[in-house]
C-alpha cells in the first residue's frame, strides 16, 4: 500500500511538473514574440552570429537577406530564420532583438550539429577498412547525424554478407573530440561472424534448354579450385533475373522461378567444422514461342498537327529491327525484341520527340491448318493482300507447318508496334547531383544541350559519354524528369565521385629503357577546378628524366586549354655500329662531310651508343571545334647535346657530339577527332589526328625540318556474348571482345635556315635524334629499334626520314579494368629521302641504287615484300604502380613466290616483348 501511494505521489510531482514547464515556455515563446514584435519597423544596426564554432559567421550571412540599414519585418525576419535552418549542418536556432544605437541589433543563436572528425572500424580479417569508410554515409569533417549513423552500420553488414559472411555484429563508440569544439569520433567494432561458401547449385525442371547453358549465364560460382564460392545477396537476387533473363532470350517468355532455396548445411556433420550454402532453384520453363515477323504503324491522333505525316517512314525503322523476316520461324528472342522496341524510341528521342511512345500489339498463332486458314481471312491479312504484303507471313507458316514437323502446333508471335509520336519535349532545367568537390561549371562545360533546347537523345549520351571520360567519376548516370508543365522535362545528371589524386612510386623494365625507378605525382581535378597538374621523376641505367606540366582545360570557362610544362631528359641510346666487311662500297652523306662504308645486304650485329641530353619547355593552346573535333598549337623550344658517343657509332654522332648544345625551336599544330565512348576503356569510336610540326627555318635554331603526320584508330566490338561459357552473356559493356586498329604515317621534309647560314656538312639540319624507329612496343613488335634484319638503310644515319605503321589487335577482356589478352599483327616500314646523301661521278651504280631502294616511291609503298611484320600474343596488365606488357611476337617476311607470310628465317623463335612500368595504357 504504502508503494502505491509513493508511486502515486511521485506521478503527480511529474505531471505538476511537466505542466509547469509548458506553461513557462509558451509564457517565454509569447514574451520573446512579444519583445521582437517591438522592433519591426526599427533600423537593423547590427547582425550577429552566436554558437556556430564550425561554421563561419561569413557563411550564415551569405544565407539570409538582412543587412545592417534595412528596416526590420516580420516576412523578412522569418524567411531568413529558415534559411538559416536549412542549413544541413544547424539542428536548431532562434532569433534575438535589443536596442543598439538607434536601432535594433538581431542576433541568431545556432546549436550546430556535431562535426564527424574520425571514423575507424576494428575487428576486420576479410573486409578493407579504407574500402569500406569511403563508403560510409558518415564523412570526415561532414555534419553527424544518428540516421547517417545507421544507414553506415547496414552498409558494413551488407557489405560483409557480399562476402559470404553470415551472423555478421556491429557495435559503435561515439567520443567526444578534444580537439575541436562541437566535434565527434565514431569507432565501429565488426564481429564478421562466420564466412560460408557456396558448396553446391542446383538448377532442376530444366527440360528442353541446355542445363549447362542456363548454368554458364550465373554469376555465384561453386567453391572449387579455381573458384572462390564467394555468397553475395544481391548477386543472388541477380541470378533469379539471369536465369529468367535466358530463358526468354531461348523463347519461353512463360518460363518462371517456381522456387528458391538457401540451405546452410555441414559439410560433415560429424565435425561440424566447415559449413556451405546449398542453392537450389526450382524452373518451370513454360512453352516455346516463335518469331513471326514485325510490322510498324502509325497512331494518326498522335501526328504532327501541321503536317499529319509521320517522322519517319516504315522502312526507315524496319532497317533498325535486329529481327527481321530472317528470323521468322526461330525461337522468340526477348531481349532482341527489347531492343528493337527501344530503337524506335531512340530515333524518335533523336528528334526530340523524348514523349514518343512504341505500343506493341501481339497476335498469338498456333501453328496448324484450321489456325493458319482463319488467320488467311482476318481482316488485316485481306487489306494487306490487296497491296500484295503477307501481313501475317501465311505462306512461310505453311511452309514451316510442311517442313518442321516438331513446331507444329507451337504458338508463334507476330508484333505490331503503334507508334504514338507525341509532342516535342524540351529541356526546362539542368540539375547537376553528388559532386561534393567538383564545380558545377566544370560539369555543364561538358553537357552538350542546355535550357531551352529540344531534348536530343545522342546529344545527351555523348554528354555522358564526355563527363565521363573526365576521369573524375565512378559513376554518371543520366534521368529525364517531367517539367512544370507539358512539353518541358529536367535533365538530372548524378555523379559518383572518384580520386583523382595519385601518387606512385615504383620501378620498372623497358626494352628502350633498361631498368629504371620511377616517382610520379599528379592532380587531374585540382579543387574541383578540371585543372591537371603532373610531376615525375625516373631515374635509371639508360634513362632518367624530370617533368613537370599544368594544363587549364577551360579558359575562363570558354572552350580553350592551355598546358605549360618543362622536361629535363637524359637517356643512354643504343644505336647501329657500322664495321667494314668485304664487298661494301663506300657512300658520303650530305648533312656530314664524312664517309661511311656499309654493305648493302648486311649490317653488324654489335651495338654502339651515345648519351643524348635535353632541356625543354612547351606552352601550348587547344580549342574545340564541335562536337568531336578540336585543334592544338604549341611552341617548344629545347637544347640538347649529344656525347660520350662509343667507338663504333656511326660518323655523324661523332660530329653531332663535337657541335656542343644544339637549339631547337619547334611549332607544333593539330587537329583531332575523336568519337570513343570511353578514353579509358574504349569499346567503340574513332581518333584521328592530322599535325605538322615546324622545326627551325623562320623560327631560327640549329635545326630545319617540317614534319607532317596523319594517323586514325578504329574500335569496334564483334561481341560481347559467352565465349565457351567463359564470358557470360548480358555483361556490361566492358566486356566487349574489342578490335583496335590503328593507322599512321610521318613523313619528314628537311628545309633550310632562314637567318644567317648553317654549313649542312658540319651542322646537320636533322640530328640522329629527330629521326623515325620502327621497332619496339609502339612499332613492329618482335623488332628492335636498330634490328639487324632491317634493310641497311633503315638503319643508317639513326633511323628513317618517313615511317608507315598499322596493327591490329583484338583484346579479350579477363578483367576489363586490370587485364586483357591481345592477339596482335603489326606491319610497317621506313623510308628515306634521297637528298640526306652526297653522290657523284665516282659512286658506284650499286651503291646508287642502294640508296634508291629504300626511297618513298610507288613501288615501294605497294610492294608487301619492301615491309617488315610480326604477329603474336600476351597479355595486357593494368595495376596502379607497374603497369606491365608481356608479348610474345614471331617476326614475318613477305614471300614473293608464295605471295603470303613466312617467318623470319634469321629468327624463327617466337621474341619476348616485355616492359614493366614504363607505359601507360
């Protein structure tokens, strides 16, 4: 009894007082109303800020309207406070009014929210920290929230069960930081509980479909040998869809997931030491369905007012179909029909027609002779015949009927899509998501449409395509919203953004290089701005360098870049030595007073060297034209000296090495076109480059040449279905099988000084260093750059005067994003031009004509025999520090009898092609 009445007692001291409290706090609310309802209509003379210690007092006033010398009102008073709650990072706030100085001084009282200072998660075996805290809804130096602190504590669970972990636990610490006023540190403990792999799948109630196949389209694997058996939820949910997904790509549009299940079972239960996930799905595949053919028509209440035409005519969108009367009598195939629905919206998006809808009519045929004869007498079928079309394919039905008797009976599908075109849309608003660092600006530079604009659905996917190949997003994705009235719709471009920050340290392997250790830095996204910065350091036997280059994309936001850099350079240069054998002849060059003897079948097999040292600078200044072209122009003086040069190099390094510091002014221009979907893991498009390059004459320096180059790559991608079942059908398109095939030529004209005179025989006009290679990983490979079964011509003087290229390659994705395996065919050549030698009465006629042979002629450009090729495999492997490249090449000649390939018979072996580190693809 007595516990009741102190139970009692104390809920009415509980309740007195809660009422208390009420009444005193609307009598509070009503006062300070009261007290701030006697300004308004008074001067404001001063603003102030108070409890905001992280954000700053410059920032709040940037959110409200009132300044000192305003009147003060109850409208303007009130929006400001709720601007000033908008704020994502104050959880509450008020406004205060006294007099000062005749007038009233408004004060706003912020209670912030708390900042997030640290975030750390222990306890992890099979999860990355970083991975996962780059993730987290919770930020570093963002606002906390208590449903950001949830959201982060599914996210870790979700993300331990895509890694097969089961019975997974989250605790958390919040601490205060001492450090910083209003701040917190979250500390997350992860019990991953217990990893179990996937033992066993069954697929059962297969019947007519290839089980294997159907298995081949999952992406859970069994734990084997070469599988890791990883249990992932949503990849679970996703192979629901595959399976489906198959089955209607194989005609059974009924087919269905009866049921699924998940059985967690020892693998001896017995031990109880190990348990697995067996996955078992129950089909029912349903019945078959044929294609019968399409037809396209027009929804008249749906046409342009004015003219009462449609956009396009029948067999404008017929051409389009991916199934086409071909294909009547196979299996229905719904994604092709999927796709062919969906190109028909896109050449109506095209137009801006982006309200235009494809309705598709089906009419279901059972194929047998009462079905096909009441078909023969349908209306549709009596109109269309008048104009002699088969509407509904009646003579190739009877003839399937006739010819394939285990179809008979089975349904076959004939679509008519009604088109409705619908009005024009308009693009009402761009909304730009999810860049916390990138600037706006920096995005919209790269949308194609703008306000105002007819929707223009290609324009919009290069817009993507272009934002994109920025580099500075995971993820860009595209939405089309409906505006504030009809005919208008908002663009909303949401991005994911990445590093774009990195810093490497590694060593490498090249075959021009030797071994080298190399240092690089590089912003490409410098404070959201899209300016690049790069420096990088290598330092080897064969090679060191130093660079350090800055590049303005956009000046001030127009469509012009401009890059200014330096570069120091060092390099060790592996050359030609010419020797004398019997039978050679003797032959001056021009740009040396100097002879070389060489044979013109033959040219040693022992290496000489030189060191070569550069210093230059480039400043340099783009702009582009449209859509995909753009063009480039640069200045690049530089000085360069070449020494230590061995005992067996050719004459003219001698000489170039006794001139000291050469001067070099270059002009360099371009123009470029390039279409590619993706610059980094191109899939399809085209780059082409036209340049000519000015060296020396009016711009005065120690060397004279102009220098023109043309070259095109090509991508395209033949498929992107299961090889084997070893690349899965339906991928993303990163996992095209893709051609590369690429095209170029330079060709040099040797020109003169325009100010004061330069001694062609004691100053060369073109120095070893200028000249054109052909072997290595960027020419024929299998070859070397001074490769003793080149023509001896090639070789010397250090190279070619013009140089032709082309291979092919076709990459098979094994990880689209680290590495690919290529098969390669490489073809290419180099010429001189005649005028680099010195000849008279006493050359003999052989050595005359050995100079001729490898001229830029029409028989040369023609003859196969005059080139070099290989052919050959490897593999491409992308990582972050040591990019590697590993071919392996079989050089080929040109066969004059046979008129086909045969192999080098110097070198029948296959060559290994190997770098590490010192390319980037």
């Amino acid at each position: 009894m007595l516990s009741k009445i102190k139970f009692l007692t104390k809920k009415i001291f509980l309740s007195a007082f809660a009422g208390i409290a009420i009444i005193s706090f609307i009598w509070y609310q009503g006062k300070i109303y009261s007290q701030s309802e006697r300004y308004y209509g008074q001067k404001v003379t001063r603003i102030d800020f108070k409890g905001n210690d992280n954000i700053k007092s410059s920032e709040l006033m940037n959110l409200i309207q009132l300044r000192p010398g305003m009147i003060l009102n109850r409208e303007m008073m009130n929006n400001d406070l709720k601007a000033v709650l908008q704020h994502g990072s104050i959880a509450y706030a008020k406004i205060e009014g006294a007099e000062y100085k005749d007038g009233v001084s408004i004060t706003f009282l912020i209670e912030e929210r708390p900042i997030l200072t640290k975030v750390s998660i222990k306890g992890l075996k099979e999860l990355s920290e970083a991975t996962l805290v780059d993730g987290l809804p919770l930020k570093v130096d963002k606002v906390y929230t208590e449903s950001l602190l949830k959201k982060s504590i599914d996210l870790i669970i979700s993300q331990a069960k895509d890694k097969g972990l089961f019975n997974v636990a989250v605790r958390y610490e919040k601490l205060t930081d001492g450090k910083k006023k209003n701040s917190v540190i979250i500390i997350f403990t992860v019990d991953e509980g217990e990893e179990i792999k996937v033992g066993k799948i069954n697929i059962i109630g297969i019947k007519n479909v290839d089980v294997q196949s159907v298995y081949s389209v999952l992406k859970l694997e069994e734990d084997g040998i070469f599988t890791k058996g990883e249990f992932k939820e949503h990849v679970f949910e996703k192979d629901k869809e595959l399976i489906i997904d198959f089955l209607n790509q194989h005609g059974y549009l009924d087919a269905r997931i009866v049921e699924t299940k998940k059985d967690i079972r020892w693998v001896d239960p017995v031990k109880k030491d190990k348990r697995v996930i067996i996955i078992t799905y129950q089909i029912d595949e349903g019945e078959i369905y044929y294609f019968n053919g399409y037809d396209v028509q027009w929804d008249n209440d749906y046409l342009n007012p004015e003219t009462q035409k449609a956009i396009f005519t029948k067999k404008e969108v017929d051409k389009f179909f991916e199934l086409s009367d071909f294909y009547i009598g196979s299996a229905f195939d719904q994604s092709k029909f999927v796709r062919d629905r969906g190109v028909i919206n896109f050449m109506y998006n095209e137009k801006g027609y982006i309200y235009a809808r494809s309705i598709p009519e089906r009419t279901t045929i059972r194929l047998n002779p009462q079905e096909i004869d009441k078909l023969a007498l349908s209306p549709n079928q009596v109109k269309f015949e008048k104009d002699g079309i088969d509407y509904y394919n009646i003579k190739k039905l009877r003839k399937i009927y006739e010819n394939e008797p285990a179809k008979r009976n089975m349904q076959f599908i004939h679509t008519k899509f009604l088109i409705q075109e619908g009005i024009k849309g308009y693009i009402e608003s761009i909304i730009i998501k999810g860049n916390e660092k990138t600037l706006d600006r920096v995005i919209r530079r790269e949308i194609l449409v703008k306000e105002g604009d007819l929707f223009n659905a290609k324009l919009v996917q290069r817009s993507r395509e272009k934002i994109n190949n920025l580099g500075y997003f995971k993820e860009v994705n595209l939405d089309a919203r409906p505006g504030s009235k009809e005919g208008l719709m908002g663009l909303v471009i949401s991005v994911e953004e990445q590093l774009t920050g990195s810093m490497s340290v590694g060593g490498g392997y090249g075959t021009v290089t030797g071994f080298s250790i190399n240092m690089s830095l590089s912003e490409k996204n410098l404070n959201g701005t899209g300016q690049q910065i790069s420096s990088s350091l290598e330092f080897g036997l064969k090679r060191s360098s130093v660079s350090l280059s800055w590049t303005e994309p956009w000046i001030f936001n127009k469509p012009w870049g401009l890059t200014l850099g330096t570069q120091f350079s060092h390099a060790q240069i592996d050359t030609n030595s010419i020797t004398p054998l019997s039978g050679q002849a003797a032959v001056v060059n021009a740009n040396a007073n100097r002879s070389s003897t060489i044979n013109s079948n033959l040219s040693t097999s022992e290496t000489a060297h030189y060191d070569h040292d550069s210093i230059g600078v480039i400043a340099q200044i783009g702009h582009r034209l449209a859509l995909n072209w753009s063009h480039y122009h640069g200045f690049n003086p530089s000085v360069s000296n070449i020494s230590n040069p061995s005992s067996k190099v050719d004459d003219l390094v001698f000489l170039e090495s006794r001139l000291g510091w050469q001067f070099q002014n270059k002009f360099i221009n371009g123009i470029i076109f390039d279409n590619r979907d993706d610059v980094f893991n191109t899939t399809q498009g085209l780059t082409a480059r036209a340049n000519v390059d000015f060296v020396g004459g009016a711009l005065g320096g120690s060397d004279h040449y102009n220098r023109y180059g043309a070259q095109a790559t090509f991508f395209w991608w033949p498929t992107d279905f299961t090889l084997f079942n070893l690349i899965r059908a339906g991928e993303l398109r990163r996992w095209r099988f893709v051609f590369e095939h690429h095209l170029s030529g330079l060709f040099t004209q040797q020109t003169n000084p325009v100010y004061g005179k330069q001694d062609i025989f004691e100053n060369p006009y073109i120095e070893s260093f200028d000249r054109l290679f052909l072997g290595g990983l960027e020419g024929v490979r299998g070859y070397g750059a001074y490769d003793p079964n080149f023509p001896i011509y090639w070789n010397t003087n250090g190279g070619g005067s013009h140089r032709l290229l082309f291979d092919s390659e076709l990459r098979v994705p094994i990880e689209p994003s680290i590495i690919w395996m290529v098969l390669f065919f490489d073809m290419g050549a180099l010429f001189n031009e005649q005028n680099q030698y010195y000849t008279d009465a006493t050359t003999p006629q052989a050595q005359i004509d050995a100079i001729k042979s490898t001229g830029l002629t029409f028989n040369n450009l023609t003859d196969p025999s005059y080139y070099r090729y290989s052919w050959g495999f490897g593999f491409r492997l992308q990582i972050p520090v040591m990019p590697i490249r590993l071919y392996l090449a079989q050089r080929l000649f040109w066969d004059k009898n046979k008129k086909w390939f045969i192999n080098d018979p110097n070198q029948k072996q296959l060559e290994v092609v190997f770098a590490i580190g010192d390319y980037r693809f």
